[in-house]
C-alpha cells in the first residue's frame, strides 16, 4: 500500500470510530501532553553562555576528587567502576531529574513503561563489562557449567510480529505472500553477511576489535566508507522486501535509514550480535519451521522490563543516591583544566545558580556535541569528531489502553509489534508494557510507540516548536488499521521528545573514531566485580579529561555506552 493510501485507509479507520469527528460529542477525549525531558532546560548551557558575566559566576565551591559530567549510561558505569576500583570520593551532575540518558523509565496512569530503550540483548563474550553487571544483579548465573539468564527477565513469548498484506505474522522480516525472488535476495544477503563476518570479526562493543586488534580492519573501513543503500545496490540487492526491513533495521538501532547509516554499521547490526538467517536455509536435520523456531529463540534473546532499559539504570543509580553521589537538575556550563586540577560549572535548576566542582579529574560523559562546547579549550580530536556526527532526534509515545486491543487477523498480540510501511514518519511500532506480566487476565497497559526521525528534515524544529497533537494524530490514524478499537481503548498519550537522541553513524564514522580510539589513554589491567582480570578497553582523553559516551563509537547502544564509562571510571580510579 502506497503511503497516500494508508494515509486515506488511516483516517478512514479513525473516522468509523469517530476519532475525526470532532462534533461528535460521544467521542473519547484522548488527554495527553509532552513529559519526561525538559527541553527548557536543555537550553540552559546556550543561555547562560549569551548572557555571560555574573551569568556564569559560581555561588558556590565544591571539592572530590572526580567528577562525572553527565548521568546517562556512560555516567552511570563510570561511577559503578569508580567503586569498584575503591573510589568514593565523586560526584555526578545530570541534566535531567532522573539519570539514565536514552535508558529512563516512566509511567502512565501508575503502569511502567520505557521512555527510551526498552531492550537490551544477552551480551556476548565482547561485552564482558556487561555480563559481569548481569551477573552482579543475579540476571546471569553459571547453571551446571553453562550461562543462563533469568527467566523473569528474558523477553517472554511470543516476542515480535509484523502487520503485513492486512494480517500480523510471526517475526519482523516480510514473509507471508512473497516470492521466490525474494527469498533468494534474503538468502544472498545472508551469504554477504556471514563473507563479511569471516574476513573481518565485528565485535559488539566496537572499539573491543580496537583492543584486541590494535588496528582497525581494512574490510571494515571499505564499508565504512559507503552508506548501506549504495552498498546493496552494488550488490544487486534491490528487492523491496528486503530493503524495507534493513532500513527498519538501521531506524531502529541507528535512527537513520539505508541512504544515510554507513555500510558497516548496517551489517555490524547483525555481524556483531546473531547473524542475518534467513528463512528456509536447509541443514538437512529439521523442517524448517522447527529450526527457524530453536534459532530464533538462540539467538534473538533479548533482556526485557515494564520499564525497558530504565531497569537497569535505575539499578546503576541505586547506589548514588543513596551515597548523595548523584545530583541531578545540573546543566555543565563550563570543563576546564587548570594548574589546581579540573573546574568543572554546572547551572543547578532547582537554586537558579552556578556551583563549581573542582577535582583531580574529570570523566566526561556528555554527547559531543556538548563537550565540544562546554570542554574550554575543546582539543582538536573533540573538535574533528562534533564537526563529523550528527544526531537523530527521537519521539517516544506511550499510549495507556484500559483493556486489550481487538487485532486483525494472524499471528498472537506480542512484546514487539512493528507496521510494514508505517505512514508515520520514521515510525517503528510498538513494545507492550505489560508483556512480561505473568498474569493472564486482560487488563490495561501502555503500548510504548517509536519514531526515528533522523530522516525527516526540521525534525528537531518541529519537536521543540509543534503540540504534542501535531505527534498524536497520525500515530492514532496508523495504528488503528491494525487495531480498529484502538481509539475506544485509548485513554492518554504522553510524548517524550529527544532533540538529539543518538549519533548517526554515517560513512566515515569508523575512520575517524576508530583512529581516535587507537591513540586512546590506557591503563593496568581492571578487576571486575567478580574478581575477574581483563584489559582496558582504551579511552579518549586529554591532560586529567577521560571523554567516556556511546558517540565515540558512533552510535548509541546500551553495550557502547556501559563500556566506554566502565573503561573510563576504571582509569580514574587507578589514576
């Protein structure tokens, strides 16, 4: 279906409910609004700069002996190997009233739900910082002599469906209906992706092929240097089918699409983490169905809560709190060093004043695009790798439902539910809050809706300056030609806005990270919580700065940004 007819078919769904029928006076109001970041306050740091002068004095003088510039992922696991290596002594300044970053819970009419990441995948051997968390938390256990994850915690089944030709159907790549066509381009790209696997290792996190390697691979960099919709095309993969998930697939890890994310992110989605398999590959040892079956549930395990990665995060910050390690509602004005070790100034909402810390060192887990401007004198690598990436801004809608939604035909209601083509822009489904429920009885929940919108031009304009309606309608109008009660069982919408949600990875990205990541600080050996020793993972920094955040790999995902932070609070503390 062409998108002006699902645009018809959307608003002819909601008009049969009366959705569109303002004057109709029997139709449910669906309340809502913004909530869970504050844009206003975002725009501290562009403010008090402007006005400069007494704007930026300090009120008042704090001393430790580090300093965690931001509270997101990255901030988060500096703090917890600042602990780990025996350091107390720090503080961390976060933007926002709760820390998290990309990874924050929230809820809606007192039900959990994501405001961002809402999943994260059983790490493999690459992330051992990451498994060795798990493993602190009790998600990860050695079972007669083989790993096993926490069953409450592994996404339940059924996992993911698509909405395809009018119908929902198990799993996210197209199937029902298509040709032998396109089951061969699905079987090529299979073939490309395991080539590609062999001439060069992906790792997941990235810079661990850094570490290990101590170069970057020479097959990677020539993906590197293409965007995936030039590489498919060499490749002759132009089947729509195919194209339409890899696209889905870059939106939804990169906030991108084909023409714009780096051939070697793209196939990284996949290289690094289970593979691309497609369906029907025979091994002459099972039907099909049965092996696509145990393969799937191998290899697309995923690590899930009511309130996503908020979770876990919420985990991280625990102990802060407790400790009065964490402050919050602190925009970081200004990072510098000097002869009496690092300044840093942060802008305390909740006081309307300026406070300065003064430590021996500084992790700086902040975007790039702010430690460019707030790190005075920014060093030249900072300055080269803010002028190169650039940042997809997202939209996360989290609808409260008061009973279970009447579907079309197909496959069962399941955690993931994405629309094939979805009209709205950048749109990628919805996750189910109350997947994890043991309970079986129907009762209401918050289906947690996706927008990518690194694609759409003014994108970031239009979140900071349009009504939270201007978002509402078309998401309503797309969703009800899957679920035709979906606006009689919507009770409210609340919209989080994130103006640069993620980093891009756009060609290029690879060659000029991967060679800030080999000139990188390193240290000692670090000891994991286990007791467990285990090299370093390199890390930016300049005179007493270490720069840890998920965009000095280029894009954002959980295991990036643990690591990055990990490795950088490990180095402080052994400093």
């Amino acid at each position: 279906m062409q998108r002006r007819g699902f645009l018809r078919a959307g608003a002819a769904a909601l008009a049969s409910t009366g959705w569109l029928s303002a004057c109709d006076p029997a139709v449910r109001t669906l309340d809502g609004g913004f909530t869970g970041i504050d844009i206003e306050r975002g725009h501290a740091l562009r403010d008090r700069l402007e006005r400069g002068g007494a704007a930026l004095a300090p009120a008042v003088v704090r001393r430790t002996r580090v300093v965690i510039a931001g509270g997101g992922i990255a901030g988060l696991s500096a703090a917890r190997a600042l602990r780990l290596g025996g350091v107390q002594d720090f503080a961390v300044l976060e933007l926002e009233d709760t820390p998290g970053g990309n990874s924050r819970g929230g809820a809606v009419n007192g039900i959990a739900c994501p405001l961002g990441a809402h999943y994260l995948p059983t790490p493999g051997d690459d992330a051992r910082e990451v498994q060795d968390y798990l493993e602190e938390l009790g998600l990860r256990k050695r079972v007669h002599g083989r790993w096993q994850y926490d069953e409450m915690a592994l996404c339940h089944s059924p996992q993911e469906r698509l909405f395809f030709n009018g119908h929902w159907q198990e799993g996210l790549l197209p199937m029902a209906g298509v040709g032998a066509a396109t089951l061969a381009q699905y079987r090529r790209f299979s073939a490309l992706v395991t080539q590609a696997s062999r001439a060069a290792p992906f790792t997941m996190p990235a810079m661990k092929a850094w570490t290990h390697g101590r170069t970057v691979a020479g097959e990677h960099l020539a993906l590197d240097a293409v965007t995936m919709h030039a590489w498919l095309t060499h490749n002759g993969l132009d089947d729509a089918h195919l194209r339409w998930y890899l696209d889905y697939c870059c939106r939804d890890d990169f906030g991108a699409g084909l023409a714009r994310v780096s051939a070697w992110a793209a196939i990284a989605y996949f290289a690094s983490r289970h593979g691309f398999h497609a369906p029907t590959e025979a091994d002459g040892s099972k039907d099909d169905a049965e092996r696509d079956s145990e393969r799937d549930t191998e290899r697309d395990s995923v690590l899930t809560w009511p309130q996503g990665n908020g979770w876990l995060s919420q985990q991280l910050a625990a102990p802060l709190n407790a400790a009065g390690q964490l402050h919050t509602g602190a925009s970081v004005l200004r990072i510098a060093s000097t002869r009496h070790g690092v300044e840093v100034d942060a802008y305390i909402a909740s006081t309307d004043r300026v406070e300065r810390w003064v430590a021996q060192r500084c992790i700086v887990a902040l975007p790039l695009f702010v430690a460019s401007r707030v790190v005075q004198p920014a060093p030249d690598f900072l300055q080269q790798a803010a002028r190169h990436v650039r940042w997809a801004p997202w939209l996360v809608a989290n609808i409260h439902i008061d009973a279970p939604l009447h579907d079309r035909e197909g496959a069962a209601p399941s955690w993931d539910n994405v629309l094939y083509a979805d009209a709205v822009a950048g749109g990628l489904g919805y996750v189910d809050a109350g997947h994890q429920r043991l309970d079986p009885r129907p009762a209401p929940t918050v289906l947690s809706y996706y927008q990518a919108l690194g694609d759409m031009p003014d994108a970031r304009r239009l979140l900071a300056e349009q009504p939270w309606t201007h978002w509402r309608d078309p998401i309503m109008a797309s969703l009800s030609l899957a679920h035709p009660d979906m606006a009689e069982r919507a009770t409210r919408m609340e919209i989080t806005r994130y103006g640069h949600a993620m980093a891009i990875p756009l060609p290029g990205t690879l060659a000029l990270l991967g060679r800030m990541g080999l000139s990188a600080v390193s240290a000692q050996p670090v000891v994991l919580s286990n007791g467990e020793r285990m090299a370093l993972t390199p890390t930016p920094g300049a005179d007493r700065l270490l720069f840890a955040h998920a965009d000095w790999s280029g894009y954002s995902v959980f295991e990036e940004a643990f690591t990055r932070g990990f490795a950088a609070g490990a180095l402080a503390a052994s400093g």
